[in-house]
C-alpha cells in the first residue's frame, strides 16, 4: 500500500526503524538501506518531532516541511498511529506542494512588481499636479509641457492597466 501512494511515504517501526518507504521516499530522503533508523535518514525537527508525538499520543500530527536543495522543496506531512504485529507504529505520508508554493512566491512578485509600475507613473503625474498648483500656476509654457508629459504618464498606466485585466481573464 505505501508503494502505491504517489507522494513520499514511510512506515516507522515501533523501534524507530523505517520498515517500509515507497519510491518518492527513498529518493527525496536519499537513502536506498535496509530498515535504517529514522533518525540517521531524516534531520528535519518536523518530521521527527510529528513522529515522537505519535508515538506519545497516538493521535494524528500534521506538519510542514521544507527541503532545502537545488529546487526547494515543500512538504505537507501527516503521522498517523498504525498498528503491526510488532507493535504500535508510525506511517508517514506527505503531499508535494512545491509547485503551488511556487505558483504563490511568482504571484507575490508579480504583485510587486506590478505595484511598482502603477506607482512610477502616477507618482509622476501627482509631482506635475502639485507643480501646476504651485510655482507652475501661471506659466503656460510649463503647463503645456507638463499636461503632455501627464498626458504620456496616464496613457502608460491605462496600458499597464490593460494588460493586468487581459492577464487576469
């Protein structure tokens, strides 16, 4: 059965041994052994922290987990009681996330990114106003100038605009 799931799974005996591990499992945590102890294979507080509170409790613990690697990887992870006939075990079983927390860091800097475009322009447009008010009241030469350069300023965020409703549909 833990062969079969699609994301990493561990079943850790009651002596603190990894039993069984499917595919995704060995391959993430490295390890290709036989029933090595959990704690030699895995160094993250996480995971062995959700394990030690099963085994305490026996109630289900979910963690997250982080491996850091050339491509970080994210990890939603539930231990669960299971009993064998060796005793009361621990399963682990954990879901990928990484391309959802991906997803969600490239949607944090585009906002980012796409507040600092709207901000240049109007920022621009909001100085020429408080210059039309002020020194440049009176100097049609300057207001001229300036109603262009606003003009311009406006234009660019009406595009950027745009092209934020065409990516959102």
């Amino acid at each position: 059965l833990i062969e079969a799931l699609p994301g990493p799974a561990i079943y850790v005996s009651p002596a603190g041994r990894i039993e069984v591990a499917n595919e995704p499992a060995r391959a993430i945590f490295r390890y290709h052994g036989r029933e090595p102890l959990l704690t030699l294979v895995v160094r993250k507080p996480e995971l062995l922290d959700a394990v030690e509170e099963v085994n305490r409790t026996r109630k289900v613990s979910q963690f997250d987990l982080v491996l850091e690697d050339a491509v970080d990887l994210y990890f939603a992870g539930v231990a669960a009681p299971v009993s064998a006939r060796d005793g009361p075990g621990v399963l682990v079983a954990m879901h990928d996330l990484s391309e959802i927390k991906r997803s969600e860091f490239a949607r944090v800097d585009f906002l980012a990114n796409a507040s600092h475009e709207l901000k240049t322009p109007l920022s621009s447009l909001m100085g020429f106003i408080e210059t039309l008010k002020g020194a440049a009241k009176d100097d049609s030469e300057a207001r001229e100038r300036f109603l262009s350069i606003m003009e311009a300023q406006a234009a660019r965020m009406n595009s950027l605009i745009s092209d934020l409703l065409s990516l959102s549909r």
